[in-house]
C-alpha cells in the first residue's frame, strides 16, 4: 500500500492509464484540427471526436449530435442556465433551482438575478439533502422557464429523484437542467427516462482527462436551444465556438466507454468498501452523525460528522489520507458548509464533518488503513477537546453562553 | 493549506493538554469561543506566590488554535501574573508563522489567557466580595 491514500474522489478522479494510452496518439501523431475539412490531419481529428461523441451519448442514452464539448461542468452549468435564459428570457425569467447545488449553478443563478435578468426560486431540501418534486411543482409560475436541480451532491452523495422533477417539468412544458457531474459514469443515466432537456457532466470527474466537459442539449420533444455564451468560429453546432481539445475529447470518450462497461461490478465493489469503512467507524466512535441519505447516494460517499471534533484538525491528524472537510476553516469564507446546513445540520457538526470518497482505485488494504486512522485521530482530539469533557460531565452544551466571536 | 512546522509540532506533540479541578486551590479557567464558530479553548493556570507554576489547555479548533493554546500554556509557565499578562496575539502569530486567515486563533488563545488570569484574580480577591 502507497502513501497518500486518495479519498477524495467527488473533487477529482485519478485518470484511467487505459484512458491515457487512447489519448496519446492525438497529442503528436495525429495532431489535427476537428474542423479542418480539407486534409487527412483534419478528417482523422473529426472521426476521432465524432467516435468519443458516440461514447459518451451511449453512457447517458443520447443521440451523438446532443452532446456540445465544453471545457468543463462549470462551463457546461453557465452555458445551459445563461444559453436558456438568453433564448426564452421573453416568455418568463424566472428559475429555479435548489440550495444544496453546486456553486457553478448557484452562483451563476445568483449573478443573473443581481443583475436583474432572472428571478430566482432556491427550494429547500430535506433532512438527507433530497429535493421534494412536490416543492418544485409548486414553485412554478407561468414566467419559470427553467428547473436546474442536480442529479447526486457532491458532498453528501444524496441523489435526487431527477425522473419525477423531469416528469413534472415536461407536464408543465419547463426545460429541466440537471448538473450530473457527480452522478454520470457512477449511476445509470438515461436522459429520455429521466426526462432531462440539458445536463451537464465533465470528464475528469469519471477517470478522464481534466479540462474537458459536455452539456447534453436535448434535440427532439422538444428541441431545445441555447445562446452561446462565447462567439467565434460557430463550433459545436454554434453553441460552443473554440478549436475542440482532440485528445481530451478522446479520453473523455474512452472513459464512458469504461464506465459503461465496468459500472454493474465497480459499484458493487465501492459499495461494500463504504459499507464496511462507515460500519466500523460508526461502532467504534460513539457520536458520529452521517450525513446525506442513508441508502440513496453516490456508491462512493460517506459524510459523517464527529462531534466534539473539528474538522480540520481531523485532516490534519491524518495527514497521509487525502480527504475533505466541511469546516469553515478550510473554506475560503471561513463559513461551514452550506450544503450540511441547507439539511438543518447544526453549525458545530458541519465544522466537525468529513467527506470520505471511493473511487476506482482504492483498495481494501487502504480502507483498513483509513478505519483505523480516523478511530485514532477522533479518539485523541475528544481527549483534547474541552467540549468532549464537558459533555462526559454532563454539561448540556446547548445551555452554556458561549462568547461568539 | 500548508502549516509551519511550529504548528505541526504543538498538533502532533500537544503541550499541557489537560484539565485541572476548576475548584482547586489558585487555578484560573478561561473558556472562550463558541462551538458555532468552530473553535472554543479552555486554558488554566495555577498560581502560588503571584507565579504561574503549571499550565493546561483543551482546545476544540483546528490545528492552529490547538498550536495558539499549547504554545500559550508553555508560555505561561514560570511567568508572574503580571508578566503573563504582557502576552500578545501577535507574539503567538510570529512565533507560530500563522497565516492572515488564523490570526482569530491567536487572538482567542490571547482572549484565554486574559480570562484564565481575571478567574483567577477574581477567586483569590474571592471571599471578600462574593460572601455567601
């Protein structure tokens, strides 16, 4: 076993080595542009993005010519949300959309609506992070013109029932976006069942390359239509200019490819490797809170919270373990997460969270490693910690006046 | 976030980490933070003869404020109340090399001291003013 252990797997994913060797030969030997019509370079460039763009509409049940190459899902998330808005902004501006989504839709929600181009509906989620189809059908006015709800989240895995939103927004006649980042290679995803209009997801997030995404933008029943948001040589059908990424296309192909192939065993695998790693954590530490739903999440997530812990000092006691914390003192704002507290998580648990995710090419050796790490490092930071004392004393922490500050 | 060596040091070998009987003869218990924010210290002296002879500290943070509270607990040791008094977060920020964003760790393990050293004056002008 090799230290560090990667157990962050919902921030990036290590990159298949048989997705690199697929990749290779487009960087040097056939170098050539996608668009160039008119020579062998150019012809041999086409098939190969034309080849990727069939692998990856097959992982999600589409039609080729409904994939738009981006150069991520942020990207994606901006184009699907700005493109819809710039086209149908006459029928009605408003959105919604949740609170447990990704800062890539999110933010570019909240930017439009400070600029005055949209109105914005956040529903709140329940206690395991799920969305409520009823709420968004409730939500809607005659000027919503777009639901954007994301299929799994990305810190606690939680995944949404995506089919029934879809169901709803196609009832109403709404185009449904649906940020798939976390849930695409990892879940089944079939957007004709799912009922979803746009949906963005990015490569590196499923064994490929970074630097390259997709909006699937749907084509029949109906056939939607974004504004670019970057003008120049009318690439992917006219919604995304700039000179194709060949190689990255090609790996991002050849990594759906993978998925598609390998998902039924890898996520009976990951499954039980989480499985164990949250059953002997949980037995041995009394006090840890999971967060996220119980059953309906991402194979590879466990988000639990240790109480009377903070959070980066856990990482910091387990040093050779890549992980992520939902403590304000490792975001930039100095804020504890906002996903952990959109589920009523309370403030003191979402500083003691930790997000734990499996991916492809962890091993059992690395999950015992982590079992006995985290029992390790909790038990001796409750030593340290005077609330731990406290609460052994009885003390109702809830009833002490603290001095915020 | 990459830490200074200093404070990997006090996280990995936490001085004084401890508790003291809050009702024993010449200790101080200041207690401050609040668990909403992420991080509350608990640092106690004990004084004979206006010295501080020992010093522990439990810290719920991140590894800076456990740094900021293991360095002040070391500090404190041997230093009259007076001269205890004299400790500034910004010596515990240079000797500790903490960042801009940890500078509020500094400032609770001053904010500790500064309330450890009031319990204490508090107990020992005690039996005159707060007669029961």
């Amino acid at each position: 076993m090799k230290l560090p252990i990667f157990l962050d797997n919902h921030s990036t994913n290590p990159m298949d080595p048989r997705v690199l060797e697929t990749m290779l030969p487009y960087f040097v030997e056939k170098f050539g542009n996608a668009a160039s019509r008119n020579h062998a370079f150019g012809w041999a460039a086409e098939e190969a993005v034309e080849n990727a763009r069939k692998q990856i509409a097959k992982l999600i049940k589409a039609d080729p010519k409904e994939i738009v190459f981006t150069s991520g899902a942020t990207e994606s998330d901006n184009l699907a949300i700005k493109g819809v808005l710039e086209m149908y902004g006459e029928k009605g501006t408003h959105i919604i959309t949740s609170s447990t989504e990704h800062r890539a839709v999110l933010d570019t929600v909240k930017a439009l609506e400070g600029k005055g181009k949209a109105t914005v509906t956040c529903l709140a989620v329940d206690k395991f992070g799920m969305v409520n189809p009823e709420d968004v059908r409730n939500a809607i006015t005659e000027k919503t013109i777009l639901i954007s709800v994301m299929l799994a989240n990305n810190e606690i895995g939680t995944i949404n029932p995506v089919k029934e939103i879809g169901k709803i927004a196609k009832e109403k006649g709404i185009l449904f976006h649906c940020d798939a980042t976390q849930g695409v290679g990892k879940i089944p995803v079939d957007v004709q069942e799912m009922g979803i209009d746009l949906m963005s997801f990015s490569a590196h997030k499923l064994y490929g390359p970074k630097g390259v995404g997709a909006l699937y933008v749907r084509k029949k029943n109906p056939r939607v239509r974004i504004v670019a948001q970057m003008d120049g040589g009318g690439h992917e059908r006219g919604m995304r200019s700039g000179t194709l990424p060949v190689p990255l296309i090609v790996g991002f192909g050849k990594a759906c490819e993978l998925c598609e192939q390998e998902m039924v065993q890898e996520t009976a695998r990951l499954i039980a490797m989480r499985d164990r790693l949250e059953a002997s954590i949980m037995k041995a530490l009394e006090e840890s809170y999971l967060n996220g739903h119980p059953t309906n999440r991402l194979p590879g997530n466990l988000n639990i919270s240790f109480a009377y812990v903070e959070g980066e000092s856990l990482l910091m006691g387990m040093k050779d373990i890549a992980l992520s914390s939902g403590s304000a003192c490792t975001s930039a704002t100095l804020e504890p997460s906002y996903v952990l507290r959109a589920l009523g998580v309370g403030t003191e648990l979402a500083h003691s969270s930790i997000r734990f995710g499996l991916g492809r090419f962890n091993t059992d050796d690395e999950i015992d490693y982590t079992i006995k790490k985290v029992i390790e490092i909790v038990t001796k930071l409750r030593e340290m910690s005077p609330l731990y004392e406290m609460a052994k004393e009885g003390v109702d922490l809830k009833s002490v006046q603290w001095a915020a500050h | 976030m990459a830490y200074s060596d200093k404070v990997v040091d006090h996280f990995n070998n936490p001085r004084n980490m401890g508790s003291f009987k809050k009702d024993e003869e010449g200790v101080g218990t200041g207690m401050v933070g609040a668990p909403e924010c992420g991080d509350v210290m608990k640092l106690q002296i004990k004084v004979q003869n206006d010295m501080i002879v020992d010093a522990k500290f439990k810290t719920f943070g991140c590894g800076s404020a456990i740094a900021s509270s293991s360095l002040a607990t070391e500090w404190l040791k041997g230093k009259t109340i007076e001269e205890a008094q004299k400790i500034k977060n910004t010596d515990i920020v240079q000797e500790l090399n903490l960042p801009p964003v940890k500078i509020h760790c500094s400032v609770l393990a001053e904010d500790a001291i500064k309330a450890a050293l009031a319990d204490y004056q508090k107990k020992a002008d005690g039996p005159a003013t707060d007669a029961k």
